[in-house]
C-alpha cells in the first residue's frame, strides 16, 4: 500500500483531509470524484469535496463538525477561516442505545506482579507519596538518596511531588485525598512511603480514613514534624519497603487483568485518522480479550458525546454520561468560561477546525465497544470493558486521573510530541512519521504508518503486543528518560 495523499474518512463526508501537503492546481481522484485543490493545502488539513453554501454543515467522520461561514468552493481550502462550531450550551439528549458490541476472542497474557490483595500490577516500584507539597523537596531529596535501593526485582524509587494537600476547600480537598488514597492502593507500587508534615489538612491521621485497610509491610508512613531526622527514619523505612518489594517476581498473568488508560494531547489532523482509531481498534481487541480500557477528557467528548451516549450498555450508564457531560459544562460556565473554548492554538495549526472536529477525532480512541462503566473523578474502576471516566482535557491531570483509576498504563496518542510521563508508563504514539522520526526519544510508536503501508487491523495488533511488552517489562521512553509526572485537578478556592 503506497503512501496516500488524501482521504476522505466516511462515505457521507463533504471535505477531505490532505495526508500530505498538496499543491494548487492538479487533479485529485476522491472515492472516484475529481477535486483540483484551489489553493495550497497543508498536512492534516481539510478541502471541499463539493460546493458548500454558507450555514450548511461541514461533515467530516460521517458528522457535523461546524457550519460554513460562508460559500466553500469545492478545492477549497476548509478550517477556521470559512467554519464555525455548531455547538450550544447544556443539551437534553434521548437514548438511542446501539446494541452491537465487540465479540470475545482468545485471551492472551503477560508477566506482571501478583499481589497480596489479589491485584495484578506491570511495575515494582517503590513509591513516595507527599500527603501536602511543604514536604515536596524531601520526597524529591529521598527518592534521590533511595535510587540505590531499585537492585533486584525492585525496579525504580520514585516521589510524586505535588502542590496540594492543605489550603483547599470542598471538592478540591476530596479530590486530593481520594487521589493519594488510590495511588497508595496502586498495584505498579510493591511498597509506598507516605510522607506527611503533621499541620497540613490532608495529614496522615485524616487520611487514614480513605485508605481503608492496608499491608503494614507494604505501606509506611511518616510525619516529619514528629522525628528529628526525617531523612535518617525515611531511609530507614525505605529500605524495609525494598526488602518487602523485592520478594515479589514477574509471573504470567492473564491480560483481562490489564487497564489501560487513553488519553491525546498536541493533536494534528491525523490524529483522528491514524492514532486515535487505532488506539480505538487496540481498545476492541482488548476489550475482546476479557481486559478494561478508561477513556476520559470530558471536554474532548463535546460535540461527539451521542456517539458514546448510544453506546452506553444500560439506561442507567446513559443518565450517567449525560451527567458526567453536563456537570463539565456547568463547570465551564461557574467560572464564567465559554464551553467551546478549544481547540489551542496547535491544534489549529495541524488543521482541526472546531471542537466537534477535534472531539469526533479524539473519541476514535473508544473503538466501537459498549460502555460498561461511568466514573467519577478519582473513582476505582469496578467493570471490565471500556469505561469512562470524569477528567479535564490537561494532558498531566487527566492522565494522572486515568492512572489513580486504576490504570496500568497510559496510551497517549499526539500529532505534535511530547516528554511528560505520569504515575505508570505513558506510551506515546505518533500520528505521522515525521514526529516519530524527529523526536523518537519520545515516541514509542508510530502510528503514521497506517497512511504508507500498513492496515488498522495490523497497526492495532503489532499495539496490543507493544502493549504486552511494556506490561511484562519493557520501559517507555518517558521511564528511560526518568520522568514521572502526577498533577491532582483543583477546580476552587486556595486559602
């Protein structure tokens, strides 16, 4: 299969999407349609397959991405110049459930860690959590002092530093207890240092209460405030922590045990025609297999949100997606924001229009299963198969959202590349080869080639397998470089 120069994506589409940058002039063959470019067309971007009247809609995705602004020629060059969104406030919508879900196939393993409480995690770390960000520099100062203990099956020490855990209020103070209580119940962590102060709100003994039972062995806590050498007693636990990790090897494990997460960020126009449907085909083939995927970023949903909605298995996860949609754009309006402010600047650049198109394009990730649960933010995963889960679009605190759920592993699909990590391995896969050729200390996988020489289907398995891989050991990029990032979401009042 030769490189393609166009594509039109859904028989019912009025635009096209150059796969490559396209000259004025010439002659270009569409689904046996001739169009001649009427201007320079950049990679990723859109042109009339047909004359378009001004108020008509744009369809792209075998949807309405917006509405012309005025009279598109066909050849015409298609984006935010000559198309506005179509998108209003807070919407009622009507169940129109679709009933076809993906169909078992065999099940495939990979060798993880086993652990007590019958969990299955892909790492063996040892992690430091800071309970408020007044004890961050210590966190960061042991985890350097700890490197050292990572020998054996102990695979890194890593401190998550964070700004919050005292002046907040309400939700917020919920969020960042329910989030460090989740990332202390991680199962990528074979022992966790809890590292409190003593004065903050979230303090040790409050969040006790979150935490619920716990292995003594594998949880430790301290609060500097009580000892005299907080780095003396830290290592000291520390290294009891690795004796307890370090009994725990790789073993087979079946891979309806896997959570993924999936997530994009820094897209272009390919995303929603490379990455994302594969990472949504990967998610099917997953899902087939027995195992869970978690897509989140609320507002990357507006615009495509009846497609999920219609997927939805139950009345009941229905009522909870059109709640989990509508809480986001009351959100949005509490602080006086418009709803449609998206997409940035970049993404513009790489040839999305409006947010329907950017939304359309980033909901590929759900592949075409049925959606068996609706999470709040900060909430466990419960049911396999594809969940969704309550986050901001932030690429750290949604992916940090996806990991403290119960994700073994992050998908991040993006056309423009970037280093960030979070708490579990963040793969990053590329829209167009050239981002995966210029940056590949970033990029694990390249999914640009489902433009040159290879189908969906087979992008999506050599995935799956890729996936496998990192789940029995091998590191991304992001882990090579040492990077691992959390970010809580805070949405009021700092005191």
């Amino acid at each position: 299969m030769a490189m393609q120069d166009i594509v039109k994506i859904h028989e019912n589409d009025n635009v096209a999407v150059a796969l490559r940058p396209l000259a004025k002039g010439g002659t270009l063959d569409v689904a046996g349609a001739k169009v001649s470019p009427l201007e320079d067309i950049p990679q990723g971007h859109k042109f009339a397959l047909r004359p378009i009247k001004a108020g008509e809609e744009v369809v792209k995705y075998g949807f309405r991405i917006g509405y012309a602004k005025e009279d598109i020629e066909a050849g015409a060059w298609v984006h935010v110049h000559n198309v506005r969104t179509a998108l209003g406030e807070v919407l009622t919508y009507d169940y129109a459930p679709r009933k076809n879900d993906v169909a078992p196939t065999e099940h495939v393993y990979f060798e993880g860690y086993r652990r007590p409480d019958g969990k299955a995690g892909i790492r063996n770390e040892i992690w430091i959590i800071p309970t408020v960000g007044c004890v961050n520099s210590i966190a960061k100062a042991l985890e350097s002092q700890a490197k050292s203990l990572a020998v054996g099956n102990v695979e890194d020490v890593i401190a998550f530093p964070h700004p919050f855990g005292c002046s907040q209020m309400g939700d917020d103070q919920e969020n960042t207890r329910k989030v460090l209580a989740d990332m202390i119940h991680h199962p990528n962590a074979g022992g966790v240092l809890v590292l409190g102060l003593g004065c903050e709100n979230s303090n040790i003994p409050v969040l006790m209460d979150y935490i619920g039972e716990y292995d003594e062995d594998r949880v430790k806590f301290l609060q500097c405030q009580d000892v005299e050498d907080e780095m003396e007693t830290a290592m000291g636990l520390l290294k009891e922590l690795a004796a307890y990790a370090g009994a725990f090897s790789r073993e087979k494990i079946d891979a309806a045990e896997l959570v993924i997460g999936m997530k994009c960020g820094g897209s272009d126009g390919l995303s929603g025609i490379t990455a994302n449907p594969v990472v949504g085909a990967f998610s099917d083939l997953l899902v087939s297999k027995g195992g869970t995927t978690i897509l989140t970023e609320v507002p990357e949903m507006f615009g495509a949100e009846t497609l999920l909605m219609n997927r939805c298995a139950t009345p009941e996860l229905f009522d909870k997606t059109v709640d989990l949609i509508n809480n986001f754009k009351n959100y949005f309006t509490s602080h006086n924001q418009t709803i449609y402010e998206n997409p940035s600047p970049g993404n513009k650049k790489g040839g999305i229009s409006t947010l329907e198109d950017k939304s359309l394009g980033c909901t590929q990730k759900s592949g075409s299963a049925l959606v068996r649960g609706v999470l709040e933010y900060g909430e466990p995963v419960k049911v396999k198969g594809l969940n969704l889960l309550s986050a901001p679009g932030n690429d750290l605190v949604a992916s940090t959202a996806l990991a403290v759920s119960g994700a073994h592993m992050v998908l991040f699909t993006t056309g423009r590349g970037t280093p960030f990590a979070s708490p579990v391995p963040t793969v990053k896969i590329s829209s167009n080869s050239r981002l995966a050729g210029h940056k590949d200390n970033w990029i694990d996988f390249n999914a640009g080639r489902m433009v040159e020489d290879m189908t969906k289907e087979e992008l999506a398995k050599e995935l799956l397998n890729y996936v496998l891989a990192v789940a029995s050991g091998r590191k991304v990029k992001s882990e090579e470089a040492g990077f691992h990032d959390m970010a809580i979401f805070k949405q009021g009042v700092t005191l």
